[in-house]
C-alpha cells in the first residue's frame, strides 16, 4: 500500500488462512505470531505481536505475549521493551473479576447481577437507569441521561457539561461542551468535522484532511496495526515523512502514547471522549478501556450473548476481534453483518409460518373433500393469524372460492 504518491509504503503478508502475518514499513511495523515458535494458537488467536517503529518487528525489543483460557477469553497480555501488562480472570458470565495492571494489585471488580457497581482502587459506585444504561460513572464521577436509543444525550460533573444531539438512526451530529464558562460545539456531517463555523477535519480512507491556521488543509496519514488501532501518525513536510503521534495500547484499550498530537480517532479508529475519562465512541454504545467494558447493554445482545453478560468487550478477546459499532464483535475472516443477519432470520421465520398455514389450509381442504371437515356450499378453507390476548395465532376460517372450480 502506498500513501501521498508514493512517498510511504507498506508491505502486508498474510498466512495460508487469510490472517495477517505482517505489516511491514519504515515508520511503523508489527509482525503476528499464531502458532507458530511454539505460540499454540491454531484458532486464530495470537500469541506474539512484535512492533517497531522500522522496517524489522522481528529484532524489536517490543514484543507483546498473550495468554488465553478454553474460552479464547484473554487471562494475560505483557510486553518487553515498552513495557505494558495486564492480567485479568473472569466470572462466570464473563464479567472481568479481577485486573492488574503493570505488576500492580489485582483490582477486585463488584457486581450487581452484570451491572457494575464498584472497582477497588479504581471506580466508586455506579448507578444504573431501568434499561441497564449507567447513570453514574463511578471512575469519572459523571452523571449522565440517554436518548430513547439508550444513546448518552447529556453528561454533567467535575465543571463539564455535555450535550449530544443525533439524527433518527442514531448517527451522532453534534457535541457541545461548557466547561469554565467557555462553550464549545462540534458539529459531524457524513466524515465531515466542523470546530463551531469552520470546517476541521474530513475524514479520508487513511487519516484525515486537517485545517491549519491560515485555513488550508494539510493531509495526515494513519498507520494503524491488525486491529485498527492507529499507531503512527505522520505528514508530508518539505517533502519529507514528518510524525505527528505515536500510540501504543494496553490490551483492552487503555492508551500509552509515545508522542502525543491532536488525532482523537485511535483505538479501533474510534473517536476518544475526553471530557468522560477516554471513553471511546464507538457509535451504538461508549467503551471505557481503563475498565474494559461497556457503561450500557449490547442493542443486539439477543444474537450472541444470551449466556454472557451484555457489557463485556468483544468477548474478552481484544486481541482478534474489534466491533464495528458497538454492536457485534468481529475478527479475521468474519463478515457478520448483524443487521443482515436479523432481517434474514425474518425472512426465514415467515416462510415457515407461511408454510404451515398454507399446509394445514391443505389439509383441511383435503378433508372436507373426505367429509373430515366439511364447509358450506361456494366455500372453502384458509388457514389465517389472528391476534388475541397478546400473542398471534393460527385460526381456520371459511372464504369464497375463487376461479372456475366452484360448487
């Protein structure tokens, strides 16, 4: 892939299944080990991510190494060189029990049923609306309200106060904030980001085009690794590659920033919300990575998660899969379309019902032919659905015959 006429490129590679085994580039590289050196991991998990900012990941001294339990669910995940750890087990609806961080204490997570109350060390108390929504971020000490898309439309606390407003779909098209009297708004229409009347970013398929000073435009470009996540941030400056930032992340978020710029739009690509303690928006929900799990309930929990809670994050495997929009956990090869999915399932679901009316309309026509179920003379027998006492149900009725075949 190459990027601003050629100037920078990268080399993918990928194994005899499709997953990505390296991407390799002056400025940013990482290579992926599955089972291979003795990693163990035939599912697609991984289980050695080396990075580097040259073109030879395998010489770095940055190699992160994970760990899996049977469920592919991450117990642990340590880097050498830029040292990053975390060390994590789980409760039996998969609800994160216990996480360390960098050799620290494991931090005791407290449940009420899925719904989180309190972390030592880390968060105080939660509080949660009627749909499972948390009114109170208990590691920000924000209050917040919803939309009827259980969508945060406002958040208040620590002398911040925000307001969302989104269209009928749920896309989110504006953010105001007030904090120390000063009052500010950001306005988002189809990848196009206005700071108050001016235009500030737009959205390309590699980075974005940011305004400068004296209103023109300069190209940043993202190089981001198997997840997404953006790594390195660059330009093209007096005809040389100029960085602008530089990221790593622990395994389930938390960010780690080498060189910091102005880029919000990191982990997962998603968009950071600092005025909420680096919660990501992810567009269906937000995701706070220091906790490693979702503030609201999954709008599709019903597809996938019924014996899990609704809150936990890609099914504690951050290191394969992402989601898209908060909505679904996707991974290498996966091209689940939930939506797709649910509309399918639909149509599916009304041939049968229409199957199994028109066999017993079949049936009872057949007979009343035998004398079985008579009907009166020019009539015959349709199977219908009738509605009563809240449920739908099949109910026979007669109808006029129709066509030539008439008593």
């Amino acid at each position: 892939k190459k990027l601003h006429n050629g100037m920078q490129s990268t080399g993918m590679a990928y194994n005899e299944r499709g997953w990505l085994k390296s991407s390799i580039s002056n400025e940013f590289s990482i290579q992926l080990d599955y089972q291979e050196n003795g990693g163990g991991q035939y599912n697609g998990n991984i289980s050695r991510q080396f990075w580097s900012q040259n073109a030879s990941p395998s010489s770095s001294p940055n190699v992160f190494s994970y760990g899996y339990d049977k469920l592919s669910r991450l117990t642990s995940g340590t880097s050498t060189g830029i040292y990053m750890s975390e060390v994590l087990n789980y409760d039996n609806m998969g609800n994160i029990n216990q996480l360390g961080r960098n050799g620290g204490a494991m931090n005791q997570y407290y449940y009420n049923g899925n719904r989180l109350d309190r972390i030592d060390n880390v968060a105080g108390t939660y509080a949660y609306d009627a749909n499972g929504n948390a009114t109170v971020d208990g590691r920000t000490g924000m209050s917040l309200s919803y939309n009827l898309l259980n969508l945060p439309s406002g958040a208040s606390g620590n002398g911040k106060v925000l307001s969302y407003m989104y269209d009928a779909d749920g896309s989110k098209l504006r953010k105001t904030v007030t904090e120390n009297g000063l009052t500010t708004v950001r306005e988002y229409i189809d990848g196009i980001e206005y700071d108050g009347d001016n235009i500030d970013i737009i959205h390309t398929e590699e980075g974005v085009a940011q305004r400068n000073g004296d209103n023109s435009y300069s190209y940043h470009y993202n190089l981001s690794d198997h997840l997404g996540n953006v790594r390195y941030t660059f330009d093209v400056y007096n005809g040389q590659i100029r960085p602008l930032q530089v990221d790593n992340y622990y395994p389930f978020g938390m960010r780690n920033s080498l060189a910091f710029g102005n880029n919000k739009y990191l982990y997962n690509g998603k968009e950071v919300q600092d005025e909420l303690g680096g919660q990501l928006d992810y567009g269906a929900r937000f995701y706070d990575p220091v906790i490693g799990r979702w503030n609201v309930v999954d709008p599709l929990v019903e597809l996938y998660q019924e014996s899990t809670s609704p809150y936990i994050y890609v099914l504690n495997n951050p290191i394969k899969l992402t989601d898209p929009d908060g909505r679904y956990p996707d991974g290498p090869g996966d091209e689940y379309d939930p939506e797709g999915a649910t509309n399918f399932g639909m149509m599916i679901g009304g041939l049968i019902v229409q199957a199994g009316r028109s066999l017993k309309t079949l049936a009872y026509n057949a007979g009343a032919g035998l004398g079985i179920t008579p009907n009166k003379p020019g009539m015959k027998w349709e199977a219908t659905e009738v509605y009563s006492g809240g449920e739908y149900s099949t109910k026979m009725v007669e109808v006029p015959r129709q066509g030539v075949l008439k008593d």
